[in-house]
C-alpha cells in the first residue's frame, strides 16, 4: 500500500494582484506535488485565500468596496493563477469560510484555551500591518522599520487582547528543531529558527479588537468584542481545508502535513507560531518546512511604488506555461534569492526549449519519420540525479541534469550520423535516441507537465512522426 502525502503552499495575502513571487511557489509546490504522484502516493495539495487580515480589510476600503466582495475578487485571481500555471491544488480554502473555516479556527482557539494558554491583558506596542504582526523596537531596522516593509510607518496600538503563552514552549521547540522531529530545509533556515530561539521568547497577542479589525475576520468564542488574530486564523487554514472541526475522518487521513512550502519572510510564523499552537492543542506537528527565496526585478525589491510588479498571467500568454515554469525552476538556486528579468526568460526559451529541447525532439522525429521502422516501448524510470535534486527541493540541478542529457542525445546524433547508416545499425542508433527522448520526457513529469505529455504522445510508438515545434523560436 502506498503511503499518503500532504503538501502545502503559503496562503497568500489577497489584498493586491498575484505577482510572479506567488507563482514561483506554486510552481515549486506543484512540482514536488507530482513527483509523489508519479511515486503511486495519494497526494493531496492545499493552498487558499488569507483574508481576515487588517490590510485585506484596508485595501477594500482604499478602493471603495465592500470586505467581501473585494477578497472575493482577489481570491479568484490567484485561484486562476494556479490553474493558469497548470498547478494541481485539490483544496483552496478561503479564510472567510464561515461553513468550515470559522468554526475549525475556533475549535483550535478552544484547544489551546483548555490547556491554560490563553489570557487576557492590556497591551502597547509597534504593529506591522504589512506582516500583521508587533515588533519590538530592536527587531526594526535603523530607520524603525519593519525589515519586511522598509519605507511603512509602523502603527502604534494600545488595547487589551489576548494572548498566548508562546514562552512556555521555548526548549519543546528547540527540541523539535534541532533533532529535525520539525525538518526545516534549508540548513540555513534552521539555524536562523534556532537562533532566534535562543532568545527568551515573548507571548503573543493572538486577537483584535472588533473595531481594528472593523469587525472582519474569526470571532473570539465566548467575546463578542473580539476576533481571532490573522496568524492564529490563517495558519489554521492548513487544518480547516482538510477537514478539522468538521470531518473527523478527512482531517486523520491527511494530517500531519508532510511539507509546508513557504517564502523566508513567514519562517518565524511557521516554525515558531504555528508547532506551538499545536502543541498546545495536542494536535500532530506538521513533518518539515521547506523555505524558499524571493525575487527581485532587474536587481530591485518588487513593489508597486517603483512599478516594477510582474504579472505571471501575462508571461504565460507570450510565452508559454511550460516556459515559464522552467525558467522559474531552472534558473534559480531554490534557497536564496534571485533576480527574475524577462529578457532572461526570453533568452532561456530561445537556448534551452527551443534549440535545446525542442530541436532535440523534432531532429528525432525527424530521422525515425525517414526511417519507416516502428519502436517499442521499454520501461520508463526516474534518473537517480532527477530522484535525488527532487527530493532535496533542487529543482534548478535536476533540470542541469536533465538538460545535460539532452547535450549527449544531440551529440549522439552529430557523432552517429543516423541520416548515414542503415538497416539494422540505423535501427539500434535510433532505438537508443527513441528511448533517451522517453526517458527525459518521463523525467520531466514533475516540472513540464504539458510538454512532457506532448512528447510522450508524439512518441508513443511504434511508428513516429514529426510535428509542430514544441517551442518556436522567439525573433
């Protein structure tokens, strides 16, 4: 019996448009998706719309429409966005599921409440709207500000919420880190968790008042006068999507997580917030955390201030979805930053799809056409190399790989000179050719679904044919 496997994106914000960032996640997220699923392991991908958040609440308001209409909107745009990129998500949960989502989010609040961990008190301190948290004054940069959001006054909030005894599950954490019980990749990432633990940790505030949070969002139970924080509510997306508070037996098939994918902006959340709520509430712990970079764009941070926000939608219609998926998991090292430009993404089409893969295909077709003879399939595997960069989240060296492989079969034509040979020798040159272009097509399942499907069809066998280009080039 095969194994079951949970996996997540990041639930974005819906207050703006999805820009390429979101779609470099999704990307990621639906590749190692469908490598579990060629493994025969029932897989199940969950991503959704964060959305009782104060700045969902102050965008709608900027634009003069009413909460839910506006993350509606927004919701559905980065749902097409997913579909757009060809990303398999079997659930996307809305965090203003008042069906499912609210009553799941106030189960868990009811949890960690019956274990002593909730308290009331009055509190001031500097809010990020931005990243919807507090911060104290030596986590701010020099100018005062949010390291995330530099250039954004942070709000000076006094209320009374309450809170939740994040210090009392400092050593537990460390713990659960340190001996990868909590798996978080990369090194790196654990080291910066680690050492932020080294700290004494504070509680947190995990509610709003119903008027800063213009009563939008989860409500506190039993306090009317409260709703639930974004970070306790949103997190709980993760549960609620699949079934906690509202199905027994869908939430035990799929839970624990197996693997978290977020960006590097949200780890203290997800590593830090989000285990201790579970411990709290005596709930399994997701199993790892896999952390990915950002982008920046021709060399700058993405911002709609500067103008220099980039639309995925629209790269897919001039480019292709397979395209930009490759560019995005090929030419970025996964665990650091990187610099998305379109005249790169134009470039790699041009060498790598077009003269590379493309051409190897169509050269191929090509000499079997003129052959007449017919190919029978062989068994088709993963290569040990597209196996293990998967497997660490190595998507750009598995893709190396793989195009190294399309190097030696286009070399392998040049050295052989099929159009020369007959017969038998030209049948054995071929059949070597036939099954190298299987085997990439097979190994490329995970990243280029749709080129992968077309090259598996055109050949399929045993007679095989020229076709289209698979990528023509770009002038």
């Amino acid at each position: 019996m095969t194994g079951k496997f949970y996996i997540t994106c990041a639930i974005p914000y819906v207050n703006s448009r999805p820009h390429v960032g979101h779609a470099l996640e999704f990307v990621q997220g639906d590749a190692i998706a469908r490598y579990h699923k060629l493994l025969g392991e029932d897989v199940l991908t969950l991503s959704g719309g964060d959305e009782n958040a104060v700045k969902n609440v102050q965008a709608a308001e900027a634009a003069g429409v009413p909460i839910q209409e506006f993350v509606d909107k927004n919701n559905e745009l980065f749902l097409n966005l997913t579909k757009k990129l060809n990303c398999q998500f079997d659930v996307w949960q809305k965090g203003s599921d008042k069906t499912h989502h609210f009553p799941s989010s106030q189960k868990l609040w009811e949890l960690c409440n019956k274990n002593g961990d909730i308290y009331k008190k009055k509190y001031e301190g500097l809010y990020c709207v931005g990243c919807e948290q507090f911060y104290s004054p030596d986590e701010l940069d020099e100018n005062g500000e949010c390291r995330e959001h530099p250039g954004k006054k942070l709000d000076k909030v006094s209320e009374e919420n309450y809170f939740f005894k994040l210090s009392k599950y400092q050593n537990q954490l460390i713990k659960l880190i340190k001996s990868d019980e909590l798996k978080i990749v990369p090194q790196e990432r654990k080291n910066e968790v680690l050492s932020f633990l080294k700290d004494p940790l504070q509680d947190i505030s995990i509610s709003r008042t119903n008027e800063r949070a213009k009563n939008w969002g989860v409500p506190v139970p039993n306090d009317s006068n409260q709703r639930i924080y974004v970070w306790f509510d949103a997190l709980n997306i993760y549960q609620s999507g699949i079934g906690f508070g509202w199905d027994e037996k869908e939430y035990k098939k799929w839970w624990p997580t197996d693997l978290h994918v977020i960006g590097k902006g949200i780890i203290r959340f997800h590593a830090v917030y989000w285990p201790a709520f579970l411990l709290s509430a005596k709930l399994p712990l997701p199993k790892s955390l896999f952390i990915h970079g950002y982008f920046t764009v021709n060399g700058q941070k993405m911002s709609k201030t500067i103008g220099n926000v980039i639309d995925p939608v629209e790269l897919t219609k001039k480019y292709g979805v397979d395209s930009l998926r490759y560019y995005l998991l090929a030419k970025f090292n996964p665990f650091t930053d990187g610099d998305f430009s379109e005249d790169r993404l134009k470039e790699v089409y041009n060498a790598d799809l077009a003269n590379g893969l493309g051409n190897l295909v169509s050269r191929v077709a090509k000499l079997c056409e003129t052959s007449g003879f017919g190919f029978l399939k062989n068994p088709l595997l993963f290569y040990e190399e597209t196996e293990k960069n998967l497997k660490e989240y190595r998507f750009d060296n598995a893709l190396k790989f793989l195009w190294e492989v399309v190097g030696k079969t286009d070399n392998l034509i040049d050295k052989e000179k099929p159009w020369k040979l007959k017969d038998k020798k030209l049948k054995e040159v071929l059949k070597d050719l036939v099954q190298n272009v299987r085997l990439i097509a097979h190994n490329l399942k995970p990243f280029l679904p749709e080129t992968a499907d077309a090259i598996e069809k055109q050949f399929a066998g045993p007679k095989i044919k020229v076709k289209a280009p698979l990528f023509p080039r770009l002038r």
